[in-house]
C-alpha cells in the first residue's frame, strides 16, 4: 500500500492534530473546469461514469489545478438504481430519468441484490486506476447516496420539485417504503465496502433530500438506513463522512449514527454546531458556495468567517456547504483553496 | 365597521385565549380545489388577480368549503414588481417571467415610486369585495412578498435554480442591491398600509427565499428590510406575521422583527421553537403539508403531534408548513381543518 504523502484530510476527519486546515469541494471534478468540460466534450456524463481511464482523468484534474487535499471519484449516485436493474438515462439540460419507477411492492421484488464485483466493476476499476496516478498524493473518497436520496430517484423516476410521489408511497405504503428502503441499504453498505475494498481511503453517503423530511420522518425513512449502512461497511480506519442537506433539526442525532464527520449546508453556524455536538465528531463545511461569485476580498472574508466560526479545534475539514456551482471561476476556487491553506495555520 | 365574528385567529395571533387552535392553509384559495379551477379555466392568472370580483370569489372558496377561520385575499407577490414598471408575464407549467430583469444600479433608477391607491387599486378594490362578502365571518388577511424575496425575482428575471444572477448582485454590487431593497421595502410598507386602510384584518409577509441566504447575509439583505417595512406599516391593532421559509438559523433575531406571529416550516419542531424563542411572539404552522397526500388516520396523527409539540400554551395558529399542494384532495384538507377544530379544544 502506498503511504499518503499528504493525510491532513485523514488525521481531521479522525479529530487529530494537524498543521492547517484541509480542504476539498462538492463537486470538485465538475463543469466549472474547462478541462472537465473538454473530457465531457468528447463523451458522455454516462460514458464517463463507466469509463475508468476517463472517471479517473477527470477525479485528478482538481488535485492538479485547483490544489485540494483529497480527491473524490468521479461518479453518480444513480449507478446503484442502475445495478439494481431500474433503466438510467441523463437528459441534457434535464437532468437525470429511471424508467418504470418503483410505485408498489411487487415493483421492489424486480430489483436485482447487486454483486458489487461484477455490477460495478467499471467504478472499482475507476477507484484502483485513480489511486495508482495519484501515487499517495492525497486520499481518495469513495461515495453513495442515502438509501431515502435514492429511493426518492427510483419512486419520482428522476428529480421532482414537489416530490408528490416519494411522499405518497411513503405515506400510503410504509411497509413497501421500508422494504425498499432495506434492500437499498444493503446494495450500498456492499458497494461502500467494495470501494474500500479497491483503495478508497474514506467514504461519504450524499442524502441530498433528506431535508425534505420532517424531523421524525426523517429519523424513520433516512437515518435509520444510514446507521445500518454504517454499521455494515467493511472498513479498517477509513473515515465515513455523511452529509445531510438541510437536516438541521436533527444534528445530535446525525452525530450518533456512526460517521466520523458531519458535513454541513451553508445556513448552519459551524461554530454554534460545534458547541452544540461537541466532540463526538469532526464537521466539515461550509461555505456558501455562492460566495465564490464575489470578489477575492468578499471569499477571504467570509472564509476566515468559517475558519474564525469553528475556531482553534481539532476535526475541521473545510468544504462548501453545497456543490461548487458550474459558473464558477477555477481562479476563484484556487483561490479559496489557496486562503485556507494560508488562513488557517493561524488555528492550529 | 362590521365586527368579526369568529376572531379566533385575531386573538391566537396575539396571544390571548381562544376556546381551540385557530387554522388556515398557505394556499388555501388555490388550484386543489375544483371550484377554484372553474374560475381559472375561465380566466387567466393575472387577469383573475386584476378583476376584484373572481379575486373575490376564490378568496372565500376555502372558507365556505373547507372552513377555515381565516381568509388571504387571493393575488401574488410579483404585483408589486409589475407596479414598479417591470412587465410581469405567467408562463403556463413555468412560472413567472419579469422582462428585462434589474442587472445594475442604472437599471433600478428606472422603477417607479408606486402609490398603492392608484397603482394597486385592483388588490385594493378586492379587499373591500372581499370584506363585505365576508360579512364579518372570518378575518382578512392581507399579504406581500419580502423585498428579498421581490428583489431575487426582479433580479433573476422570475425563478431560479441556481439563483446565481441575485447572488453576483448582492456580492458584487452590495450597494446596488441595498438600494433595491430600499426601494422595494418602501412599496411593500405603502402596499400594505393600503391594505389595511381598504380592510384587512391581518398581514402576512413572505420571505419565501430567505432560507438561501448565510446567516449573516439574511440579516443584512432580508430581515433588516422586513423590520423597516414592519415599522412603517400605517396600523390599529392588526397583527403582522412574517413567514421565513428554510430561516431556521435566525429565529431568536426573527421574533425581535416586529411581526406578532412568526411562521413555521414543516422542518422545525414546534414546541422546541417556543421553548427557545420565549413567548415574544405567536407562532403558526407547521404540519409538513405533504401529509395530506396520506390517509385520514395518518393525518390525524401528525395534526395532533404538532399540537401536542406546541403544548397548552397561547399563542399558536394552525398551518401548513408550506402551501397546500396543487394534487392534494379537497376532502383531505377539510378533514384536517375538522381535526384541528375538534383535537384542539383539549388543548385550550
């Protein structure tokens, strides 16, 4: 195994002593990179996915340009919908569609128990390519949706805006939704502990909707899932890191569901946070991430805003509160990149 | 003055006993019900804002059918826009447009000061219907958009994703955007004073994209504006309430704005806000209005698990935590309204 050269991001997701502050960013490998955009040129989001020479091409691009402390394989939370046997295609400018979407319980009993080997084998493929370029650099992390983020896809059979239908099957069919919610469990607990298995040297669960939930719908149809996936990964000291938009009504909770960091939206104070869980785990975030529309001096500002928030702590990996957005300036991130790198010696 | 006779809302909203727990529905006057889509079919968006008597008319739609104890005269929070000189266009299954949205200082010095009376006498006109049919049933309540909230619109040029164009704005051009929200804040105080002079009972403000914002920056671009807008209001005794979606993070500050009531969504636990926030202010809300898509024995619950959160306290309005979805049966929000009428007396 190589040793990772540089495992800022590692030693604070385990709340250890570190020199600066770490960071990446959601969406890092994305469409605000001019080099990402000529791969996807040629290609297609899909393709990408299960092409592991272009999912690694593009997974490295930020560690070079923008100068991040860990990368994230380039993938899709869909693929496990797509193991499982539901149909996936990306509609330009539209966004993601699963066809015939899971509406009743005999719909569940269709989906495949996926053998992450062979299902998934072009990600693993992606996962082992990755690390051998980035030769110990910097970590790389591993990710999944939430079970009820996935869910949510397989029953509206895309995005939705008034998700009408996830809460009707949830509501009207429970014991369906539950089931659901299990078998889903289990494909990402297998899928999680695969990547782990290929190289990954931490993992984050992505429940993009679950602040769509009320706080005990929230505990029931998500949390609960994300505990059991949790607790079934097969990992050695490999930091799990789940992050819950807008969950902010249940963050003691999240804080006791097994994950070594929680990562946070940009409406929560990192500082108050800390002061409310305590210790029990590291935070990562999180900036807004509009603020990298403003000028150089509004994103110093208001990133030693977040630094000064969370203050001179162990566990803190510096993020957005939220993917970096497409119109974005790759100077503007670097620069980000670049201030927290200088700022937040001064918190250590 | 024809005195009303059911003023359980009133007196909920400022704190004072009532024999059960007053309630209305965001949206009530809205597209689930098939009384209102005769009208609609009829009529288009705009033009049944602009004619007082089918405003009128879908105004006091749910109080005959649903019996609610309050009514919101029926019109939308971009009147205002349209009032200040932008052309304001409702795209069907798009939402608004504003053409030539605000992209530079130059570009706000052409809105125009508005006079309410003359500018806005259809909502005016549509108040005093709306309160003589009424007859003193229920209270009115009148309504605005926040200047924030405005201002993303006029700004955006209608809705938005990303909401990338409002943020550029206030980071950019911060003096520019205070400008705006100065402008805009006058109107909406003008708008709503000529509200009450017509007749309403009860005003409400919608700060319906205050939750995209940072904590900091909520305080400086939206509730600022709502508190001056609140202190300029022209009033006897009717009660304000200020409905902050996604603003869980500034509750403390939003209870000291001025506003009697202050609005829940469905992700804050109720009860734990009135322990928090003290008895300054009332509070409305905040049933997950997806709940209505379950039966009637799961509507019951959660009904009943949101009085029971707010407890025997004074003070509380019954609500939805968002509006009433457009697919949501009539039957369904009656029951609700019938439970809320019958479960809350023991808590009174």
């Amino acid at each position: 195994m190589t040793k990772i050269t540089n495992d800022l991001f590692l030693r604070a997701c385990k709340g250890k002593s570190v020199e600066r502050t770490p960071i990446w960013i959601m969406r890092q490998a994305g469409r605000y990179l001019p080099e990402y955009r000529a791969v996807r040129k040629k290609s297609n989001f899909i393709t990408m996915c299960k092409t592991p020479e272009l999912a690694s091409e593009v997974t490295i691009q930020p560690v070079d340009l923008i100068g991040v402390d860990a990368a994230i394989i380039f993938s899709d939370i869909l693929v496990i919908p797509e193991a499982m046997g539901m149909k996936l295609e990306m509609i330009e400018s539209k966004g993601p569609k699963l066809y015939d979407p899971i509406r009743k319980a005999s719909d569940i009993d269709k989906l495949k128990t996926i053998d992450a080997v062979k299902d998934l084998k072009y990600v693993l493929d992606a996962v082992s390519m990755t690390k051998r370029e980035l030769n110990g650099r910097v970590p790389l992390i591993g990710f999944a949706g939430s079970p009820w983020t996935l869910m949510t896809y397989m029953v509206e059979g895309g995005g939705s805006k008034s998700f009408s239908e996830i809460k009707k099957f949830i509501y009207n069919q429970p014991e369906a939704a539950h089931k659901l919610l299990d078998k889903i469990a289990d494909a990402v607990a297998e899928y999680l502990s695969a990547k782990i298995e290929a190289g990954a040297n931490a993992l984050q669960i992505f429940d993009t909707w679950g602040g769509l939930l009320s706080p005990a719908d929230f505990e029931e149809f998500s949390l609960s899932y994300i505990e059991k996936i949790i607790s079934q990964i097969k990992r050695k000291d490999e930091p799990v890191i789940v992050f819950a938009k807008g969950v902010h009504y249940k963050l003691n909770k999240l804080a006791e569901c097994g994950a070594d960091v929680i990562g946070l939206d940009w409406t929560m104070d990192i500082g108050k946070v800390r002061s409310k869980i305590g210790k029990k785990v590291a935070l990562q975030g999180n900036l807004d991430p509009t603020v990298l529309y403003g000028s150089e001096e509004k994103i110093r500002t208001e990133a030693v805003n977040v630094l000064k928030s969370f203050g001179k702590h162990k566990g803190h990996i510096f993020n957005l509160g939220h993917g970096i957005l497409p119109d974005v300036s790759p100077a503007k991130a670097k620069f980000l990149v670049d201030v927290i790198k200088e700022e937040s010696r001064k918190f250590h």
